[in-house]
C-alpha cells in the first residue's frame, strides 16, 4: 500500500515528516549522532533488514540529512554523515528523549541528557532567545503566516 505523500501540505510538521517521519528514518539518525557512520554498523545496532536500511539511508542521503563518502573502493564502500541539515534534526531527537523517559520510560535504565560540567541532569527546553521564556507556555501561539516569495 502506498502512503500518503506530505510534501505538497503547507503544515512545516508535515513536511518535516515526509523526510522523518518513518522509525527507522529517526533511529538511523539517533545513531548518526552516536557517532555510527557506517551501514554494518547502523545493521548490528538496530538489527534492521538490509533492504530496508538501504532505503532509508538512500532517503535520508537524497533529503540533505546524511551525505554519503566513499571511503573504500574495493569493494566499494560508502559511510553516512550528518549534514548541518541533519545536524539540525537534534533538538527534536533531544525532545522525543524527553518525551519518551517521561511518559515512557523503560524498566531498568533511564538515558539522561547531563550538563558535561556538572554531570547534573537536564531537560530540554524551548524558549524565545529575547526573552528566555518557555514558548510553550502562555503568550506563546503557532500562527500561519505569507512570506513574501508566497505572497507575490
């Protein structure tokens, strides 16, 4: 069954989810940012189908997310890199920790985001850079709006 394409939505979630919004999409990039660039590696780790992992690192490398670099040629073998668009993905993967420790959290171990200074535990936060408030709090709303490229 073919799925539903969010590419043309105006909705930025959508179009964000065209491109992340399949599990596997997301766990390739938490591994990527766990250092892991090679496919052997990303296969042991998450313990997925060749093909599949083949289709997703393909997508993720044609969306900007990863880039793909040679690095042996015989036999040909390919290593996967954050790109500064992947590199951005991280907030959201440091939020759905978060969100999954909180509302989810798993039996034995907690995976904790810790100031490398003072070893504490931290929460992601989003807050407006002018003012230091939380953006999901009062006087804060999602709003829609034309930018001038739409516009004209």
């Amino acid at each position: 069954m073919q799925r539903k394409s969010f590419s043309t939505m105006p909705c930025p979630i959508a179009r964000g989810l065209e491109h992340v919004g399949e599990w596997w999409s997301i766990l390739i990039l938490r591994d990527a940012f766990r250092g892991i660039t090679r496919f052997d590696e990303f296969s042991e780790n998450l313990g997925i189908a060749p093909n599949m992992l083949t289709r997703r690192l393909n997508a993720l490398v044609e969306a900007g997310l990863l880039a793909r670099r040679r690095y042996n040629d015989r036999p040909p073998r390919d290593e996967y890199l954050l790109t500064p668009r992947g590199k951005d993905f991280r907030p959201v993967l440091l939020a759905m920790l978060a969100f999954g420790n909180k509302h989810f959290p798993p039996d034995d171990r907690t995976v904790r985001i810790v100031n490398t200074e003072t070893g504490q535990p931290v929460d992601p936060l989003l807050v407006d850079p002018s003012t230091g408030r939380r953006v999901d709090g009062p006087g804060y709303q999602v709003v829609t709006t034309m930018t001038q490229d739409a516009a004209a």
